[in-house]
C-alpha cells in the first residue's frame, strides 16, 4: 500500500466516474487532489500546491484540459491521460505521457498511476 503523503490529482468531468476513481485510489492508501470537473478550479488547486501524480481526462465538457497538462508538465508531476477521446487529439508535447481508455480495468488504472510516482 503506498504511504498516504502520496497526492494523486484526478480531473475528469463524468462525476460517477471521478467519484469511482477517487474512492479507488482512496483505497490503495493515497491523497486525493479533486476530483475537478472543469479547468478552472483544477488550474486553481494546482497554484495551491502540486500534486504528486495526475489522472486527466482530455475533453472536460468540450473544454481541453491542456493548461494543466501543461502545468503539471512545467512541475515536472508525471501524468497520465484517461480518455474516451483519441490520443490523436493530444498535443505533440503531451503524446508521450501514457494514454489509458475510460474502459481501462482498475488494476491496470492503478499500476499505471503507481508505475507514474515510481518515476518521479
């Protein structure tokens, strides 16, 4: 179980959805940033403090979410983008950060998020 100083960001705009990824990785012992639904008050928590991981969804209501990509990447937080759109639709800048489907298995959800704070 990893230790609870662990602070994982998640922003995706299906409510029952972020609730589903907040409780899981509640449950495996870590922080929860969030979850945020919108960009503004994500890029807000982000001036707080940086998180140590992120799970993003791209397509937030019709709103990308590249301005806290962007953010996290210029912090150097590793992220991870789970997505019911194309990874095509990702900026060259962020293509190389890993890309989950929104049907994605919880397992593989968290090892992708553990294998992101084993990098840092």
């Amino acid at each position: 179980m990893p230790p609870t100083d662990l602070c994982v960001m998640i922003v995706e705009d299906d409510a029952l959805l972020a609730m589903h990824l907040s409780a899981m990785l509640s449950e495996q012992g870590y922080r929860v940033l969030g979850p945020f639904t919108s960009l503004r008050p994500a890029l807000a928590a982000l001036e707080a403090g940086m998180p140590d991981a992120a799970v993003l969804d791209i397509d937030l209501n019709g709103v990308m979410s590249f301005p806290i990509s962007d953010a996290l990447a210029g912090a150097n937080v590793p992220f991870l983008w789970l997505s019911g759109s194309s990874r095509s639709m990702l900026p060259e800048r962020h293509r190389g950060h890993p890309f989950l489907p929104k049907t994605v298995e919880p397992q593989a959800l968290l090892s992708a998020v553990a294998q992101l704070l084993n990098r840092k």
